[in-house]
C-alpha cells in the first residue's frame, strides 16, 4: 500500500507539472462537457458552468471563485464554487434573525426526530465514557452489524474489513473519489446531480461529464445516453438512487440496462467505476430500490455509500459509510487517516443501536414522508404551467418551472429562470425554494417536503399566489 499511495501522489502532483517549467499556474480553460443524448459528451456545455485549470487534467469550475484575485489560495480551491443549497440555507436563516418569518422547503434532512433507542444510547454513551477515539474504520461491532443490515435488507455479503465508517456519507464520497480519479479522468455524472459531486470531481482533478434526463424521462438515466458519455478516459459513474434532488428511483431493470452497458465486451465503460450513493435508499415508494451492487458484474466494481442522517434522521451525528472492494477500503482508510481519522466515538454507539431499531418503527416515519408527497403532487397539479416527475424515492419533487420564465411580478420583477423566481418567491412571499441552477438543472426548482404538514401547505398557498401573479 506504501507504494501504491507514493504512486497515487506522483499522479496527484504531475498534473502541476510542465517540461519546461516543472510548476504553472493554471490558466482558464472551456466549461465542464455535458452530454444530453443530441451532442457529444465534448461538445456540450453545462449549464452557467464556467471552467478553469486545463493543466490539471480539465478539472474545471461551476462558477467564478471568490479568490480569483488572490494567489495567497491554492488554484486547486480556485475550480470549485460553493454549495448553492447551503447558501440559500444561510440566506434564510439571516433573515429569520432579522426577525422576519420565512416558510422554509430548502433544506434536505428529515423533519421527524431519531429513534428514542438512539436518543438515549448517544446520553449513555457520553455518561459511560464512550468518548475516546475508534480506529480509522470505525468500531469493529458497528462495522459487522453494517454487514449484517445490508446482507439482511439488500443482499450484498461484505466483511468488516470491507466497510469505512466515515464522519457522514459526505466524507465517504469524497474520499471514494479521490482513491479512484486521477488528473485528466473523466466521471459520469447524471444531472441533475447533488450539487457536490462535480466539485469533488474536480477537486482529485477530474473532468466531470454532466449527462442531462429530463422530467420527460422522470429523471432516469437511460442505457443510450449512458453509453453516449463513455469515453476512453471515463473512470467513474456517481450513480445517485433514489436521487437527491429528484427523488427518481431506477427499478432493477434499468439498473441491469446501465449495467449492461458498462459491461459491453470491447466497449468504453469496461474500467469504469461506479460510486453508488444510496443514503436514500430507505425511503422509497412505489418503486422498490435495488442495490447496484447486486447487479451481476457490478459487485467488484461498486462502492456503496450509506449511512444514518436520511433513513434515521441522524443528519447532526455525522455517521456514514462506504462498503467497497478491499483495495479500494484500504486507499481510502489512508486518506481518511491523514484527514480525519475516526468518526465520532459517541456517533458510532448510537449507529450501532440505530441498526437495531425494527423496520416497522422506522416505516411509521417513512410512511409520513408518502402522505406529504402526495399531498405536494395534489397541490402543484393544480397550479399553472408547471411539469412534475412523481418521485418515488427521497423527499423531494422537482418541477420544472420554465413555462413562467420570460413573466413579469406585479413589482416588474422579470422572472428570467429558476433563480430568478426563486428570489421574488422569498423577497415577496416569504418562502424558500431551492433553484434547480444549484443542481446542474436550470429548468426546475427543489421543493423538500421533510417539513411539517403546516408548514408545507402554507408554503404551497403562498408558491400558487407566486405563479398566478405572474404575467
């Protein structure tokens, strides 16, 4: 592994490096390539992407950096913007403590509480002493009891040694990444995406390749656009199921489509990959979830990502994981060793519990989360002009909004995208949505209905009153 890791920084360090200088600093290069089913992965342009650092491989930015005039930052950072969702997220909250009330349907973690069996195990653990560090990994029972859920609930066989408990699934996709992408590689990335993927991507110094779905299509990546996108130079597929932010689950059948097609004989996707995100997994509808990892062919060459924050609504205790191939666990528990070291001690005893909590107490919430999608679905079906996807997975709807692009408010706001409308709805409605512009996807907006019922129906009164004010 020592030597497999010295190899892995040459790669990360030859990327700043030209014959004639050794170092550069990295000039602005074309936006990151799209591929929507009608044009060549390198011909498309993502959309309000602006891209930057051709020497590293690519790797490139979706939108200008606010340390573009200082060279006291690494160029590195330069490639990557903020999170969209967060920053609608702390715009909100600057209001609130103006004092002003805002219906917020922004933020993407469960409105219902973790189970009390977790509650108490989290005060035990700190009154008993559970505070020290763990290994790298994570605890060994937590480790084995993650092996025995997914054997038990999604037929996947994994030992100890093959899970990473990470501080949050965040941390474990990040990490994933960097072990797998060198500079210059190119990853698949179906949009619209969590915002996150494609800075991480350019991050190791990759080229995200953002492939485009539409509503149309309920958001589900097809086998031809998939095929369409691979490259000589693809090394991975970050396969989001259920999505964030369109709740689209893929049932099996297309799961075995896309996996065909990564498994062509003599075709590109044959090194190829796939960062499997499902910590939605738990909360789905009509469309059951598979595991990619079950797909034949694909469990050597998938690294499921996991944790509590969704299913248990844990999101605070930051407590993920990633199950991978060994060689692929190894590289990251040294990454995750010189970063963070070991998730939270107390964390891990209330994950180790939250396994044990029973399937049935845990639907009760999930069955909640059925009740209020279908009562979003109802409400945006009676509002002008708008095109929804039924999501059947998550906790989120995403309709596309464009038919009102070009309208102008009764303030002569001119509604010109999703960004656009999303402002006047705060400014003069006092509620928050998501813009589809933060998700690769400029057409729609986010609505999260892991809020209360209250709080949803006042917020969609208000959103109504928006749409049929503008002319």
């Amino acid at each position: 592994m020592n030597r497999l890791w010295t190899l892995s920084l040459v790669f990360r360090l030859s990327h700043l490096a030209t014959p004639a200088t050794g170092f550069v600093l990295l000039p602005v290069a074309p936006p990151a390539p799209t591929y929507s089913g009608g044009m060549t992965a390198s011909a498309g342009l993502a959309a309000g992407e602006r891209g930057t650092a051709a020497a590293v491989g690519g790797a490139h930015a979706a939108a200008a950096s606010p340390f573009d005039c200082d060279d006291t930052i690494s160029p590195m950072v330069k490639t990557v913007s903020p999170s969209k969702t967060l920053e609608v997220h702390a715009l909100t909250q600057e209001m609130k403590a103006r004092g002003e009330r805002v219906v917020s349907l922004c933020v993407g973690e469960p409105d219902f509480q973790p189970p009390a069996a977790v509650i108490e195990a989290t005060s035990a653990a700190a009154r008993e002493g559970v505070t020290k560090y763990t290994g790298v990994t994570g605890r060994v029972d937590l480790r084995k009891a993650i092996c025995a859920d997914l054997a038990r609930r999604k037929n996947l066989t994994y030992s100890a040694g093959d899970i990473v408990v990470a501080n949050g699934a965040k941390q474990a996709v990040y990490q994933a990444v960097l072990a797998v992408v060198r500079p210059g590689d190119q990853v698949i990335v179906p949009a619209p995406y969590w915002p996150s993927y494609p800075e991480m991507v350019r991050l190791a110094g990759g080229i995200p390749i953002i492939v485009e779905t539409t509503v149309e299509e309920e958001f589900l990546l097809t086998a031809e656009k998939l095929r369409g996108a691979l490259t000589d130079k693809t090394r991975m597929l970050i396969f989001c199921n259920p999505s964030n932010p369109t709740g689209a689950v893929h049932s099996k059948e297309r799961c075995d489509e896309l996996a065909a097609v990564l498994s062509e004989e003599g075709g590109k996707g044959s090194g190829c990959w796939v960062l499997a995100d499902e910590i939605y997994e738990r909360i789905t509808y009509d469309t059951p979830h598979v595991a990619f990892a079950t797909i034949p062919g694909m469990f050597e060459r998938t690294m499921t990502v996991n944790g509590f924050s969704k299913s248990h609504a844990m999101t605070g205790y930051r407590l993920g994981y990633l199950a991978a191939p060994p060689i692929i666990t190894k590289a990251v528990t040294i990454i995750q060793g010189q970063i963070t070291s070991c998730a939270s001690s107390i964390s891990q005893a209330a994950g180790l519990v939250a396994l044990a909590v029973s399937d049935e107490e845990m639907q009760a919430s999930f069955d909640v989360m059925r009740e209020k999608r279908d009562f979003v679905l109802k409400r945006l079906s009676e509002m002008p002009d708008l095109a929804t996807a039924v999501p059947q997975g998550a906790f989120y709807v995403f309709p596309d909004v464009s038919a009102h692009f070009g309208k102008s408010a009764p303030d002569g706001t001119v509604i010109g995208g999703a960004t656009d409308l999303c402002l006047y709805l705060l400014r003069a409605h006092s509620v928050a949505l998501v813009t589809g512009d933060g998700f690769g996807y400029s057409k729609c907006i986010r609505i999260s209905y892991a809020a209360s019922m209250e709080e949803i129906d006042e917020a969609l009164a208000e959103f109504d009153k928006c749409l049929c004010s503008l002319t």
